[in-house]
C-alpha cells in the first residue's frame, strides 16, 4: 500500500496557504508547512512508498507561493 499522506498534506496546506494569503502570518506557518510535508512525500515518492510525486511538487510550489503571498502582503500591511 502507498503511504500518499504526506504529498496530499503538502498540497493541501499549500493551496490554503496561497488562498489565505492575507492572514499573513498564518499563511506563512501553512505555507512552510505545505513545503516540508511537500518535500517528504516528494522524498517517499523516490523511494517507491507513495505514488504521488507530482501532488508533492505542487504542494511544495503552493507553499512557496504562499510564503512569498504572505510575505509580500505582511510588508506591505507593515511599511504602509
């Protein structure tokens, strides 16, 4: 049995991170998140336990985008 858990969490906390965007803070928190679970099911994925690479890959690329989202938007809510 595949172990997919860890490449669909990083998906999922990647999306929301990019969609919750202007709760900064925590979209930054989701947004690291969805990379490190991203990366690990990425990591299963080469290994041969899951079968998901590419959810993994995208959760690491949502996740990035969340934290440059909330990045951004948290600069601009302190510096204006």
């Amino acid at each position: 049995m595949p172990s997919n858990g860890m490449g669909t969490a990083g998906l999922v906390l990647g999306i929301v991170a990019a969609v919750v965007f202007c709760l900064w803070p925590l979209a930054i928190i989701l947004g690291v998140l969805g990379v490190v679970f991203g990366a690990v099911g990425r990591g299963k994925a080469r290994s041969g336990e899951a079968t998901n690479p590419g959810q993994a890959l995208a959760g690491i690329i949502c996740g990035a985008v969340g934290i440059v989202l909330g990045v951004g938007f948290g600069a601009l809510v302190i510096f204006t």
